[in-house]
C-alpha cells in the first residue's frame, strides 16, 4: 500500500481484495507426505509449496471441526482480524476456499503508517454467492468436476481449472460486490404484447428453419425478453453475456446504433446482424465457425452445447445447438441470411415501440428514493441503484454504507419465512426500507431529512402503486 503524503490525520481507504483462492479434494492426497496431490487448483500460483499444503490443511481442519456442532450444514466462513475465508464444497469432497483480505485504514502516527483493518465490512452472504458464482461459471463452460475426472483423471481437471479461473479471478471486483451478488437475478426488458408476440414468432420460425437449433434465448438493451433455458442455466449464461461478452463488443457506432434502419430496405441487402461467437467474416472461405461450448442441465441430462450469439442493433439473440454437431461456415452464411434481416427489423420494431412507450410514461424525473427489486420465481431483479457504465464494475450509486444495510437486511430475511418489512434511519439521515412479501423483494433508500415513520411508509406505498402496480404487496 502506498503511503500517503504528507501530514497527520489522512486516512486512506483500502478496499477488500482477494488474497488467495484454492480448490482441493481431501481424498486425492490420504496420506502423509502426499498432501501436496489434494491440491487441484492454487491463486497465487507462486506461493511456496509448503504454504499452500498448510493453508489447504488449516481449510480441512476448520471444515472438520465444524461438523462436529453441525454435521449437515458445513463451516461456509471464518472471520479473523485480517481477512475471511469462504468455503464451498459444490460437488462432494470438492472444496472451494476464497480468501478474502478485510478492507483496511491506514492512517499516520508519527510519520509511519497504522493500519486498522475493518473487520465487520465484508458480508459473508454476498462474497458466498460470488464463490458459488465462480463454481457455476466454470460449469457452465467445463461441464462438472467430476466430468474432468472422468474424461482425463486430475491431469486434465487441472488444465480445465488452471485454463478458467486464470483468467476468470482477473475478473472479480471484490471492491463493488453486493446484494445484486446475492440474487445473481435477470434484468429483463418491458414489452408490450404485440412486439412480445413478434419476437415469439421470429424464435418459432428460426427454430424451424435452422432444425439443429435446440434452444433459444432473445436479449435487448442486455436485458432479457425470451429464453428457453432452465432458469439456473439461464442467469448464470445471462451474467456472462452482459459482464463479459457484450461489453468486449461495444460497437463504435454507438451514437447512430438506434436510429430505426432505413424503411425502404432493399431485398434483404441491407441488414446489421454480425456473429458475437464465431466466424467474424463470412465471405473469408477459410473463416473459422468456432464456437464456445456450454454445459446445461448438468444435474440431470447433462447437455453439452454450441454457443451462438448473433447480434443487430440493439438485439441479441443466442441460438444453442448440439454439440456433436459442429456448425459449418454454410450453416453460419445460412443464418446470417436467414436471422440478419428479421432481427434488424425486429431490433427497430422494439426501439419504436419503446420510445413511444417512453414518451408516453412521461420523461423520467429524479425520484425522491432509489430501489432494488427482486422476484425469487421469476429471477427478475431491478434496480436503480446500479448503472452499469463499464464491464468489470457495477457502480452503485447510493455509499457503501447504505449497501451494506441493504445486505444486512437481506440477511435477517434469509432467516425467516415469513412476510416482513424492516425500516431502518441510517447514520446519514437516509431512510432504508426492506420489504419481504411472498417471493419477492423490495429495498427502497430514501433520502428525506426530517421524515417520520408515517411518511416514509406513505412513501413507499407510493412507489409501489406507480412501479409495482401490477404486482400484488401483502401490506
């Protein structure tokens, strides 16, 4: 940590940041002098060896002397005064640490830095998720752990381990993880029912005219409007497009990309479509039709898939293929044929629409609160909390401080089944509201002085009339 300049009294912020993550399988390594073949996976690689056989020996030994008080629910963290470590066992005998260092002040005594570490900042629920997350994203393009084992033995569930998370822990921003963490939900996009219909009916002709296609999911804006994958496969595939590939997409022509395309569109020669996953140019003869594979439903059938993601405009739409078919450059120039000019049309259908919509809703005023929403059925989330400007971090736009209340009131939910509303006056004069009403949720923060219980109340039930009027809040 750099020290900071100067006088007596600055304090800096030093914000959480991963110190170590390993995967280890106790039953690989039984014996004495053997320990070192537990370890599946190690971050930093250049740790020395005798290092990380005794960190993965202290994780065994936390999660044993656990079991002794909980036999079913194993040890998930230990907090300790400079970091805190997570544990996952996502498949039996595999386990997953993450460890986590505590934010840290420094501050200057004497012209030397004192650091205090903050050790009740980080919460456990939130960095939990993002290391079940990690494992699920792994599935996701690697199939299980025990797959690798099957295809190859250690050797090869190491190269498949090494190969993703390499680049995958590059991605965590430990620094603005939250309550969106938790519920790893779906933002999708509103629609009204004839383009809603439209959309439906483009996905049952293409499904029919491409025959190998197996399922479909349709996105616009990053926000979902159609998908026919089982949910848990879907936002976990939902959090790589929008975290990871489109943003490496951005187009350059993002000023122009929404003006509706040109009505008089000659035969179909005019169309924005382009292929996000494979052959970036279709008239090369040697262009490649690589794609990314997928695993899903790997509880029960175990399905291995071709990704395709192809884009217009503001629209994407994923078409998922079987896997022991490779797609050949005449089926991409078919698609690109077929889908191109549909899904132009459609992308300017939907903005039209949209903006109708919008003006009709009325220019949006900067309210009074800002909310989360999220519906545990549907994985619908919403928030005007977060603006996503930039791929790797999602800004919040309220101070860490409200966050945490919103994840610690997230929290005392998870205990309960029942139907509950905390409100909380935060430090700050800010208002935090919690409603928990059958499956969903609701996190509102208010920014209103002098306002008393009834007020804030009054204005909550505002907001739900005017955002949630279709959605049923037991009061």
């Amino acid at each position: 940590a750099a020290a900071a300049a100067g006088g007596a009294g600055q304090e800096k912020q030093l914000a959480p940041t991963l110190l170590s993550f390993f995967i280890y399988n106790p039953k690989l390594g039984p014996k004495e002098g053997e320990e070192e073949k537990k370890i599946l996976f190690y971050h930093p690689n250049e740790v020395e060896k005798n290092e990380k056989i005794r960190n993965v020996g202290l994780c065994e030994a936390i999660v044993q002397f656990t079991r002794t008080f909980s036999p079913t629910k194993p040890a998930k963290s230990l907090h300790t005064q400079k970091n805190r470590q997570f544990f996952h066992e996502p498949e039996e005998n595999f386990w997953m640490v993450m460890v986590v260092r505590n934010p840290i002040i420094e501050k200057h005594k004497d012209g030397k830095p004192v650091y205090e570490y903050q050790e009740e900042e980080l919460l456990d629920k939130v960095y939990s998720s993002v290391l079940q997350q990690c494992y699920s994203m792994y599935k996701l393009f690697n199939g299980t752990f025990l797959k690798a084992m099957e295809d190859g033995g250690v050797k090869v569930l190491k190269e498949r381990l090494e190969k993703f998370f390499h680049r995958y822990l590059q991605t965590l921003h430990l620094q603005s993880c939250d309550l969106l963490d938790v519920f790893c939900g779906i933002s999708f996009f509103p629609l009204d029912k004839m383009t809603y219909l439209k959309i439906q009916s483009f996905i049952n002709r293409m499904e029919e005219s491409l025959n190998i296609v197996k399922y479909t999911a349709f996105l616009y804006n990053d926000q979902l409007i159609w998908s026919g994958l089982e949910q848990d496969d879907m936002r976990i595939l939902y959090k790589y497009l929008t975290t990871s590939l489109f943003p490496r997409h951005m187009e350059p022509e993002l000023a122009g990309r929404d003006s509706p395309v040109r009505a008089e569109m000659p035969g179909n020669l005019h169309h924005y479509g382009r292929f996000l996953t494979g052959p970036l140019n279709l008239n090369d003869p040697e262009a490649k039709c690589r794609f990314p594979k997928i695993f899903v439903n790997t509880d029960d059938t175990y399905e291995e898939l071709h990704l395709i993601v192809y884009k217009a405009m503001s629209a994407a739409v994923c078409f998922m293929i079987d896997a022991s078919i490779p797609p050949t450059l005449e089926f991409c120039r078919k698609l690109d044929s077929i889908v191109g000019p549909q899904l132009t049309v459609l992308a300017s259908d939907i903005c039209e629409q949209y903006n109708i919509n919008k003006r009709i809703s009325g220019a949006e005023k900067e309210p009074q609160f800002k909310f989360i929403y999220f519906n545990h059925m549907n994985l619908a989330e919403k928030s005007t909390i977060h603006m996503r400007k930039t791929p790797s971090v999602s800004l919040a736009s309220v101070h860490p401080d409200l966050m945490k209340i919103l994840g610690d009131i997230n929290s005392d939910f998870s205990r309960v089944d029942e139907d509950e509303e905390i409100i909380v006056k935060a430090m700050s004069d800010y208002w935090v509201v919690g409603k928990k009403s059958d499956q969903r949720e609701l996190y509102v923060i208010l920014n209103q002085k002098n306002a008393n219980l009834i007020e804030v109340n009054e204005e909550v039930k505002k907001l739900c009339a005017t955002q949630f009027n279709n959605i049923f809040f037991l009061d």
